[in-house]
C-alpha cells in the first residue's frame, strides 16, 4: 500500500504540476487582456486611429497590459493555493533556520583577520577554522569524554594569543599545551597533586598562590577582601543542604580570624594554614586568641566585632558555629594544599598587563574533598582583575618571544600565528565548572565583568548541572553567553531545551487520498517544526557540533580535534600516557 500511495503522489504530482503552470498562464494572459480591452478606449481617444495602427500605442497598451497581468497572477496564487503545493508559504509558524554559507563566512575571520578570536568549531563547507572574536562570554555544554578537551580546550590553549586560566582536572592541558604556551609568556601550573608531570626544567614542580598576600592591613578593603574568601571557603556540596544560620556565622568567624591574621602575624605566617591552626586549637587556647581579638583596633574594629558576635553566643551555639567552620576548613589539613597556598609565585592581577597563564590541576578523585582550593583561587582571581580594572589605567607590558621557542605558522600556509601584540581579554577556561559549586563571584562576573578586560567559559555536561546549582538565576549564564556551543548531548532534558530555544521553521506536508475510479485529490497544509527535534539533537553525528552565535541563526559546525589537525601540528607536546 506504501508503494501505492507513493506512486499515486508521484503521478498526482506529475500531473498537477504542469494544470497549476498553465492556469498561470491563463490567469496572467486572461488578465492581460482585461488591460488591453481596457486601453482600448483611451486609443481612440488620444491617437484618432484603430488600434494596431501605430507602435506608438503600446505606451497606453503596455502598462495595462502588465497591470492586468499582475492582477491575474495574484488571482491565481490565491485561488490555486500554489504558494502551499511549491513551499512559497513564508514564516507564519516560525522562521527559524540554519546558518548559511555567508553567515559561517563571517566567523572564519572579520576584515581578513583570520587568526583573531577564539576557537569555536570548523566550517563544515569549506574546512576553515570558525572563532569568535566578540566580547562577550561563552558557554558549553558536553558529556563526558564527548571531547571537550580535543575540541575546546586544547585548541584554544594552542592558539590563543591572550591570558589564560584554565581549570584542568588530569592534568592533560599541562601536560600538551603548558610548554606551547611559553611562547606567548610566563607559564604557572598549580599542581599540589603533581598529576601533570610536565617534564619542564624550570620552576619548582607546582606554582603557588597565597590569597592572603593580596589582603594589607592598612586597606579600607580588607574586610570585604576577607569575605570574599570567606565566601569561597563556606560551600556545602550538591545535595548536602545546611542551615543559612551556621554557614553565616562559620563566615563570620572565619573573617575575623583572616583579618586577624593578615594584621598581627608576621610576613611568613599569613596564611590560611595559620587560620586553619587558629581555628583547631584548643579550647583554652582559642578563648586567649579571641580575647586579644576583642582588644585589635586594626581593620576598622571589624576583627573585635567578629570576637564579640562570636563570644557573645551560648556554648552550645558556639561549638556548633566552630564545628561548621572546622568542616568547611578542612582541606587545609593537606600538606600539598598548605604548600600550594603558602607563598605566590604570581599574581592573578598580571593577567590584565602581559600574557600569563595559569593551569590549576586537581584530580577528579579529589575534587570532592578539595574543590574549596579551585573555589578559593578562581574567585581570588576574578576579584584581582576586577580590583585592577578599577585602578588608574597603566600600559600593558610587552612581552617578547623567549629564546628558542617555537615560532607559529604563517597563515599562507594555513597555519596559526602568534604574532598579534594586541594582548585581548583574559580568558578563564572553567573545564568541570559545576564542581566549583554555586560561586556568587562567577555569576556577578558572567553578568557585570564583560568590560573588564575579562571572558568567562564555563564546561558543563548538561544544563541540569547548571540548574542544580544556580536554580532560576542559570539563565543568567545563557544570556550572557555569545556563543553556545553543545555537542554529544545524551541528557533528554538538555535536548528539549536547546530544541526549544533553537526554534520552529514553517513546514508545508501534503495530505492525499486516492479511490480507484476517482483521480488523486492532494491537500497542502502548513505547521511548524522544530529546527532540530530533542531526538535529532541527541542522534547528531560525533563529529559535528551545535553553535549558538549571538545575533546569527543556529549553525552545525564540525568538531576541532587537535591531534589531527593541520593547524595545529607541531605546536603541542604529544602525550606519553
């Protein structure tokens, strides 16, 4: 019956097309003629003679006869319903539609700047390189092992010509792109762990970083210096839901205790080791040090505020507020933790003045009980460059190439370069974000830091991650994000959702019958489609990519894979593992 009824559209077609053609053309000549019968007239009046006599006569005939003709065209579409049976029926239940040849063009590189911008997939027409070089922030959504690295991370680590903080779980980053990125200048890779194993000469195997050198005593900041980390420190996991009481005030003591310790202990022992040993003394011991907290005058009288507020509670409330701040503080115990926040090789400000890069590595098997150290750094880090964007505008630093480092290619050859001075936004890498937790300095920053020389490019496996932890305020990072790119999703809510926001186009389908003795009778009827359905969103081949590119339509990109790509040979250190 199947092939019946496709036989029957075949044929019916076959032959409709061609009655629809020529009532087109009897429509637009019946019409014609209507404009010459009615010229007819106004020859005899303006010329005396019959008409056909004089050529001269056609400035009266012809424009009639075309307005007649249009007449009759327009008759026609309504009458026939061509505009459904030939797919001429516009937008009217959606015009959404995929990125054409000229759209993706303008991604390969605006005014023949072809090495700017950030890389975001490949042109699947002519396998050029897209990026995106706007200023506003970037988001992707990718499973596990779906290539978030190959394709994201990597490449850009490779070819971007601009300061970098990256969050990188194994290692690998390090390991493949950590050498790559001395070309561009100073390299530090914070490894407590020493999973990245680098091979690299210099430095000492992990960078470090103290918050706490950043904090003076004499700053009128220092008290919301000290809450900042307080802010990063106090982090219940996904799932595990405290009381805003006890978290509140284990941030309170601990901000006291910061600031007491940044004011009244000597250089070599501020740090937050020293309040993690404050905060374990005994009890005789911590009532002596709240006693001498009482009696500060440093800080504006903030520290003998936290002494009193916490003093002035019962026992019981008490012991309960220092057990939570005890909780929150215990990845201090850690001697690789401890030695990675004991001194700062660096600081985060340094991204805003000369092309640094700073590597964080922790494990995942560790990201449980340490995730508070990436929390600690990227929040110090984000509130450094804000703090520095404040300050009088000094010129940037020119860094030159170290001697010896390799020389990008020229991009005659198809190559990348390295050769732009311009030193662009800071770029926060944010691979595994949700393990960061909900962090109120990231989503101030994803809203408010986009002008402050700063882009953020957090790395989710779906949207249900992103909603666990910032509920209603997630759309927040949606819409700030320029580009969204999504490849491999597996999470059927994720695919509803993008289906949803890609849009509907306006679909014509044809419906026919067919009884033996009568001829086939068609119907054309419109609706609206889903650009791409959920199904269709979670079948997508694994090498192509959805893009999301602020103010162009949805377009399917080819993913980038490092390792196999022309433009990136010989640019990174192959792995060994």
């Amino acid at each position: 019956m199947r092939v019946i009824g496709g036989l029957a559209r075949f044929f019916g077609r076959l032959i409709f097309t061609p009655i629809l053609l020529g009532w087109l053309i009897g429509a637009m000549a019946f019409g014609a003629m209507l404009g010459a019968l009615v010229a007819t007239p106004f020859i005899f009046a303006f010329f005396d003679q019959e008409p056909g006599q004089s050529a001269w006569q056609w400035i009266v005939f012809g424009p009639l006869m075309v307005v007649g003709a249009v007449f009759g065209f327009q008759y026609w579409r309504m009458a026939s319903g061509a505009d459904a049976y030939f797919g001429l029926t516009g937008d009217s239940h959606g015009s959404a539609r995929f990125a054409g040849r000229k759209e993706l063009k303008a991604l390969e590189g605006r005014n023949g700047q072809q090495d700017a911008g950030l890389l975001i997939g490949r042109n699947p027409r002519t396998g050029r390189l897209l990026r995106y070089d706007g200023p506003a922030h970037l988001i992707t959504l990718a499973p596990t092992r779906a290539g978030k690295g190959v394709g994201t991370v990597i490449p850009n680590l490779l070819a971007a010509e601009r300061s970098v903080l990256v969050i990188d779980p194994k290692g690998e980053n390090a390991r493949i792109a950590g050498e790559a990125r001395r070309r561009f200048g100073p390299v530090h890779i914070l490894d407590p762990f020493g999973v990245s194993d680098t091979g690299m000469v210099s430095g000492p195997p992990s960078a470090a970083y103290n918050p706490l050198d950043q904090l003076t005593p004499d700053s009128l900041d220092l008290g919301e210096d000290a809450a900042t980390l307080t802010e990063a420190l106090v982090m219940d996991p996904p799932g595990q839901v405290t009381e805003a009481h006890w978290n509140e005030e284990a941030k309170a003591i601990l901000g006291g205790l910061i600031m007491f310790c940044v004011c009244h202990e000597d250089r070599d022992r501020r740090s937050l080791a020293t309040v993690r040993e404050y905060l374990t003394l005994p009890p005789d011991r911590l009532k002596a040090l709240l006693e001498l907290m009482q009696d500060s005058d440093e800080a504006g009288g903030l520290i003998a505020r936290a002494a009193n507020r916490f003093l002035g509670k019962a026992d019981r409330e008490a012991a309960s507020v220092l057990s939570n701040a005890q909780r929150h503080t215990h990845f201090l115990d850690s001697p690789r933790i401890a030695r990675c926040l004991a001194r700062s090789d660096f600081a985060f400000s340094d991204l805003r003045h000369r092309i640094t890069s700073v590597f964080l590595v922790l494990p995942p098997n560790r990201m449980d009980a340490y995730s508070r150290w990436l929390r600690l750094l990227v929040s110090q880090a984000l509130q450094d460059i804000a703090r520095d964007a404040e300050r009088p505008h000094r010129a940037p630093e020119a860094v030159p190439a170290l001697s010896g480092a390799p020389v990008a290619p020229l991009s005659a050859t198809g190559r990348l370069k390295a050769s732009n001075p311009t030193l662009g936004p800071a770029l926060f890498l944010l691979d595994e974000f949700a393990a960061l937790g909900r962090l109120e300095a990231v989503e101030r920053a994803m809203g408010l830091m986009a002008g402050y020389g700063l882009q953020l490019w957090p790395i989710l496996q779906d949207m249900s991650q992103l909603r666990d932890l910032y509920g209603p305020r997630a759309n927040t990072f949606i819409a700030n994000a320029g580009v969204q790119q999504v490849f491999g999703v597996n999470d059927f809510e994720t695919a509803k959702w993008l289906s949803q926001i890609i849009g509907q186009e306006t679909s014509r389908f044809q419906t026919d019958s067919f009884k033996p003795g009568d001829g086939p009778s068609f119907s054309n009827n419109l609706t609206g489609r889903d650009l791409l359905t959920p199904d269709e969103i979670m079948q997508m081949p694994p090498d192509l990519q959805l893009l999301r590119v602020q103010g162009q339509p949805s377009a399917l990109a080819k993913k980038l894979r490092y390792y196999a790509d022309p433009e990136f040979a010989g640019l990174f250190t192959p792995e060994t593992r």
